[in-house]
C-alpha cells in the first residue's frame, strides 16, 4: 500500500485511513465544559476521585463531624449576628433589630475619642507582645535543644510548663499580689534602700506588667511546637556540618534555624492575625480605675459598652471593625510570607 502524502492545506485523498486526517488542536475547546472533562477523563484511573477517599476512609472522615458542627454553630452561626452592626438592636425585639440604620454606630465610633485611645492601646500591647512572646520561645526550643543531659532537659521543660496550666484568675491574682504596695517586689525594692511603687495604680506599669505576665505563661508552653519541629531535622546535616569545621553556633545558624523556618513562618503568620486580640480576661482581671488609661483596649471597650451598658449594635460594630483588621493583616501576612518564604497556610 503506498504512502499517502499531503501538502498543507490540501484535503486528504479519497480513501485515506481515519488516522491520517490531521484534527484540529482548537476542536476540543470548542466542546461543552461537561464533554471536555469526560474527554479528559476517558482512559485515566478514577480511584483518585474524592468519592472513592471518602467510600473508602468514610471511618476516618467521620470523626471531623463533631468539629465540623462546632465550628458551623459556634463560629459560622454567630456570624450572623453581625447584621445589628447596621440595625437598632433593642433587647427582647428581633434578633436582627427592628430598624435599619446603615453606617450609623461605625460612625459613633469612628468620631469618639475613646475609642481611638483604646485602639492605640491595642495596638500597642499587641506589638509588645508579639515582639517579645514570639521570638522567646524560639530561643527557649533552642537552649532546650543544646542541652546535654536528659534528665535535667525534662525537669526544665516541665517547670517552664507549669505556668500554662494556671488559670488566668489565679496568675492575675499572684501578678497583683506580688505588685501590691506591701507585695514581694516592693519588699525587694524597700530592702535595697527604695521606695515602693504602686505598680497597679500606675498608667505607665500596666503594659510592662502585663508582657511580662504573658511571657512567664505562656512562653514555655511555646516551645513545644519548636522543639516537635526540630525532631524531624537529618541528623546527617549535624556530621556534615562538623566535617565542615562548623562550631555549635555555626551548626545552629546554618542548620537548627532553617530546619524550623517553616514552623516559625506558620505561627508568625497566626501570630499576627490574632493581633488584635489582646488577651481579654487578664486585661480585664487586672485593670483598675486608675491605669484604665493604657489598660483599656478593644475588648474590655466592647465589653463594656456592649454588655455593662447595653449597647448592642455599638459594640458589635466595634467587634466587626476589630474582625476586619484581623482579616487583613493575616491575609496580608500570609501573601508576604509565600512570596519571601515560600511557606504559608494556604
């Protein structure tokens, strides 16, 4: 059978084989979207199909039911009570309010001063904290991780747990007793020849007293992330380092700290994305009437003005404000960690 030759833009010969006429590479475009995915899927496995995980593993896919609701009821759902922010909520009348009123009470608390003062008091004890709270754990993991001694390791990882599991009543209790005008740090300070302070009644103590509560809490506590992440370094990174000439400073450098970049990348980022949210119960525990200048933030503003005084819409639109910020900076720094990184959350 000779060989059927064909010159660009000539029809194929009568009698030409259905695999020679050439097909045009734009046809499949011009299909429907559904014929275009069963074309792509004709003669390729179909186990990788969600139905087939979820047929076979549905055991393991149950147990996400109980955070699923949750989540849907107590995160979702509440969601909805936003819409007071823009309708006059009256307690006993409709849940969503009775009367539309727009921008109104944003308005309100855009144009009150206080508000304004515990905002910048937010953001404030925000910065302190995430400046100090964030990168001490990471030393701590790594002072943890040159340790030598097993047993000695444990006991110092346990006592620097212990903090955590204090309730937050009882650490703002031993933080007021212990600054208390007859408390142990004054005693220290009359005994070497000072004068007592009242740190509680102080404006200017209150952010010093509460970063270095929250360090003593929860910094210990922080170091467990860390010390799982470096777990999983090769340890043949360690031998090829000390072939190298690399000292323990070298070796922590070059190879400790970007072994766990990615899990101080992720909590960086959801670090800042709870910003705003400045731990409400120990603020409220320990502010006064008298440091209510710098002790007031967003939270305990809301608080009082949403529940002390009823004010419902006002503080909701407040809260929503607060939420938005929230959203923008963990979306913003989740953007600018994939681009420096590569390591984000999504």
């Amino acid at each position: 059978m000779t060989a059927i030759s064909q010159t660009p833009g000539q029809q194929p010969t009568r009698g030409t084989p259905p695999a020679a006429v050439l097909t045009n590479p734009d046809e499949d475009t011009k299909k429907p979207k559904r014929a275009r995915k069963k074309h792509l899927y004709q003669g390729t496995n179909r186990t990788d199909t969600w139905k087939h995980h979820l047929k076979k593993d549905w055991r393991l896919y149950s147990l996400l039911i109980l955070p699923v609701v949750f989540l849907l009821i107590f995160r979702y759902l509440p969601m909805a009570g936003n819409v007071i922010a823009f309708r006059r909520y009256r307690p006993g009348s409709n849940i969503f309010g009775d009367e539309w009123v727009g921008m109104h009470y944003i308005e309100m608390f855009i144009n009150d001063p206080t508000f304004w003062r515990v905002f910048w008091n937010t953001v404030i004890l925000g910065t302190l904290t995430l400046a100090i709270c964030f990168p001490l754990p990471i030393i701590l993991a790594l002072m943890f991780n040159e340790l030598r001694s097993n047993k000695f390791k444990r006991i110092a990882q346990s006592i620097s747990y212990l903090p955590h599991f204090m309730s937050i009543v009882i650490v703002a209790g031993l933080v007021i007793q212990l600054t208390s005008i007859n408390g142990t740090v004054n005693q220290i300070i009359t005994g070497l020849g000072g004068d007592a302070i009242p740190f509680m009644g102080l404006p200017e103590w209150f952010r010093t007293i509460y970063v270095t509560s929250e360090v003593w809490q929860t910094v210990g506590w922080g170091t467990i992330l860390y010390l799982a992440a470096l777990t999983t370094i090769d340890p043949q990174l360690y031998e090829a380092a000390r072939i190298d000439g690399a000292n323990r400073w070298k070796q922590m450098w070059h190879v400790t700290i970007p072994g766990i970049m990615p899990t101080m990348v992720v909590l960086l980022v959801l670090n800042i994305g709870t910003f705003m949210a400045v731990g409400f119960e120990k603020v409220l525990l320990l502010q006064n009437n008298l440091n209510r200048e710098t002790a007031d933030v967003i939270a305990t503003y809301v608080y009082r003005m949403g529940i002390s005084q009823g004010q419902f819409s006002y503080g909701t639109a407040i809260g929503l404000f607060e939420a938005l910020i929230g959203l923008i900076l963990i979306l913003s720094a989740n953007y600018a960690a994939r681009r420096m990184t590569g390591t984000s959350l999504w």
